[in-house]
C-alpha cells in the first residue's frame, strides 16, 4: 500500500455512492457528506437521485445526481466520466444498489435470476472497472462494498444470496490486487434493515415482530448503523484493513434460532447447567 493510504480524511474527497437514492447509499452519502466529502449520488431512479443531491446540498453539503442503471458498462462509463470532470478524481467508492427477486428457486426465471446478479454483482464490478482506474491516478483510495447477511448463510433467495456471496468473494480476492495502488477493498453485511428494499415485508406487523424477535439486540437495523460501518471502513481509522467483512446485523447470525423447543431448552439448562 502506498503512503498516501491511512493519510486522507474525508473533507475534499469525491465518494461515489451507488443506491444512493435510498436507504442505506443514501444514508452512506449523508454521512460521507457531513465529513466533509463530495458525493456522486448514482441511482437508476433520477428523482430519488435528485432528492438526495438536494438534501445533502440543503444540509451544507456538495452533491452530484448522476442517473444510471449500474448494470449499463457504457452508462456507467460515461456517468464516472462526467464525475471526474465535475467534481474530480473519486477516491471513495460505495458499492450498494442493489435490488431483491423474492422467489424460491423452482419459482424464478432465468431472467430473474439474471437480473439479480446483473445489478447485485455485475453492477459492483462495473463500478469497480468504471472507478479503479481513476482512484489509482489520485494515488490511491478505499472501497466500501455492501454484501448481506444472506451471502453469509442460507438467509433470504438463491438468486439474492449467490450475488451477494459472489460479493463477499469478489471482495477478498480484489484486496491483495488493489494493495499495491493504495487501494482497500471492504464490505459491509447488514442484517435487516428497514429501507424500500424491504418495506413491504417490514410493513407486515406479525414479520417485523418474528424478525425482531431473531435479533439479539431487539431492533430492527436502521440505514444508519450501516453508514456509520461503512465511514468506518472507507475513513483513514481504517487505514490497516482491507479484503474483510464487517457483519452489522444485531447479533443476527450470531446465535442459533430455535423455531420452538427454545424455552424448553432453556429451561433444561436452568435445572441441569449448574449440575454438569
Ligand atoms: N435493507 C436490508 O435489510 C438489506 C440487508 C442486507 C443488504 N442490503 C443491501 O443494501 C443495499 C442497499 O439496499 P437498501 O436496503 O438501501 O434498498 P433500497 O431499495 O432502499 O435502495 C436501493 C437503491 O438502489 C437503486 N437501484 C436499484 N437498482 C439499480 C440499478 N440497476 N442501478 C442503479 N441503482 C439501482 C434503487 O433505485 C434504490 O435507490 C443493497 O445492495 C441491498 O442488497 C439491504
């Protein structure tokens, strides 16, 4: 890694933030944008992208709405093209658009399954492809890339988890290439979170409670406590980590979820634990 890494902080660095119309990119920019940082706020969605450029601008902040389908390699070359001449070279780079196909595997079309992994994971390594090279003229830089829970453990549907697994991978294997460029490579796992990816599940009072319900802390994730482990990772404070994961998720993957049988269990323990 070269010495320019671990010196920056955020005032004056230009951060691209995809997913950045909602939920937890939008929460990334905003926090990014308080430290100080310009933010290329790139979303396929041109009104929530506008929305929140003008928020961070409204807030004091400096913000650049770029509307783009990430799994566009052109578009997407073009949009970092018009970053670098407006705002200058990035040397931040979240990756978190991302899109959800609730379905069972036997359910799911090809075309659905493709979609998933286009934006999830096709989309992360354009953006990679798109910003790498611009990251290394300014001597270096660090990327942030949102994975999940369900890359971790057979949480969520195939389409969705093989991405997002693919994402956790891609991630340690890109650490030991960008070191050399003064690049680090990171992710971030978040548990459920309340953002518009899951609004319509959320919304079901009998689902929020279940899942609260298998999150020791007793609370959903709010976008947030995403944001505040991506500045992490993408600030100087992390100067010496690069090629890991970062689980924000309550305590969620944490521990074992008894269906039922749990009270039993734990009652088994209270008689006998003291015992044995
Ligand atoms: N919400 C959760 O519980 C949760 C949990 C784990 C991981 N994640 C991940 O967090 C990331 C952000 O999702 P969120 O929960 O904030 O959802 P969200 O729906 O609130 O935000 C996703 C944003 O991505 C944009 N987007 C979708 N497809 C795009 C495309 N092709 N090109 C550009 N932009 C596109 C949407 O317009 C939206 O603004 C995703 O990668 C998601 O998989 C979310």
């Amino acid at each position: 890694m070269n010495s320019h890494q671990g010196e920056r902080g955020f005032a004056g660095q230009v951060a691209v933030v995809t997913g950045a119309g909602s939920g937890i990119g939008r929460a990334c920019a905003e926090r990014l944008a308080q430290r100080g940082t310009v933010i290329a706020v790139l979303d396929s969605n041109t009104d929530a992208a506008a929305e929140s450029a003008a928020q961070i601008t409204l807030a004091g902040g400096k913000a650049l709405a770029v509307a783009v389908d990430v799994s566009d390699e052109l578009a997407v070359g073009r949009a970092v093209a018009r970053v670098c001449d407006t705002l200058g070279q990035p040397t931040i780079l979240v990756n978190a658009a991302g899109i959800i196909v609730r379905k069972g595997l036997l359910d799911s079309t090809v075309q659905e399954w493709r979609r998933v992994l286009d934006v999830n994971l096709t989309g992360y390594f354009i953006l990679l492809k798109a910003v790498i090279p611009a990251m290394r003229m300014a001597g270096g830089g660090s990327i942030v890339q949102i994975a999940s829970i369900a890359g971790h453990i057979g949480y969520g549907f195939s389409s969705y988890t093989a991405a997002k697994g693919g994402v956790l991978a891609l991630t340690k294997q890109l650490a030991g290439e960008l070191a050399q460029d003064g690049i680090r490579i990171n992710s971030v796992s978040p548990g459920v979170v309340r953002t518009g990816l899951n609004r319509d599940t959320l919304g079901t009072p009998a689902i929020a409670g279940a899942t609260i319900q298998n999150i020791p802390v007793g609370r959903l994730g709010e976008p947030r406590d995403i944001a505040a482990a991506v500045c992490f990772l993408a600030g100087p404070e992390a100067s010496f980590v690069t090629g890991t994961d970062l689980v924000v998720d309550g305590g969620m993957v944490s521990k074992i979820h008894w269906p039922s049988g749990a009270r039993e269990l734990q009652n088994f323990h209270a008689e006998v634990g003291s015992t044995r």
